[in-house]
C-alpha cells in the first residue's frame, strides 16, 4: 500500500471526520447549513480535503433525481456525505461540483488561537 497524504487545514473553523480527526473541510467553503443527510442535518460545502470518491450512482433526493458519489474519509474510509455530480432539474444545478457533508460525521474544531480571539471579541461587545 502506498503512503497516505492528508491536507491541514487552517482558520477559524475547521471541519474533522469523527472517527478519525482528519481535517475534511474549512467553514470558509460552506454554501449552505440548511440540507438534509441520511444521517439528519447536512453541510453544503464548495470543497473538501482528504476524501476518496465512491461509484457514481443516481440517487432519488428530497430535492429530486440527482447522480452522486459518495465521499470517504481518506484515513479511516468512513462514509462522510456524497458529492453532487449532475443534477437533472434546472433549480438544482447549482449544486453539481459540491459536497454534502453530514453533521452527524463531523467534530468542529477552532484552533486555540481563534477560541482565545473569539472570546476576547464577545468581552468587548
């Protein structure tokens, strides 16, 4: 087996797999906190790190016909979400190239640094 690569991310928020604390995502890139997963609440996200892609497959969603792959964590294999490859209905479009990550999947972590800034920043208000 070859060496496995893993992205860092940095800023104020960043978004780890549960089950293996590998970064997948920085709250810079989320689009949207309003979808559903299979798991309950759902991020869309502009882009994500250290995932593999699944088999494409049409998958029937809340919001219609849609073809998918679903997104594993690169370090542990955990399913994170799935990736919006083509989307059939016009309204819908907008979300070909994005990720949904499940929340459910998902620790939020703030580094040190922006947890001491956010602090000082609600004293002063």
């Amino acid at each position: 087996m070859g060496r496995l690569f893993i992205e860092s991310l940095s800023g104020p928020r960043i978004f780890k797999c549960k089950c293996c604390k590998v970064d997948s995502a920085s709250r810079d890139h989320i689009v949207s906190k309003e979808f559903q997963g299979r798991y309950g609440r759902a991020y869309l996200f502009r882009s994500v790190v250290n995932v593999c892609l699944g088999p494409t497959e049409e998958r029937l969603l809340v919001s219609g016909l849609h073809t998918v792959n679903d997104i594993y964590c690169s370090s542990c294999q955990q399913i994170l979400g799935w990736r919006y490859e083509k989307a059939y209905e016009e309204s819908q479009k907008y979300k070909e190239g994005m990720y949904i990550l499940e929340k459910e999947r998902m620790l939020k972590f703030a580094p040190i640094i922006h947890q001491i800034m956010d602090a000082i920043k609600s004293m002063c208000e």
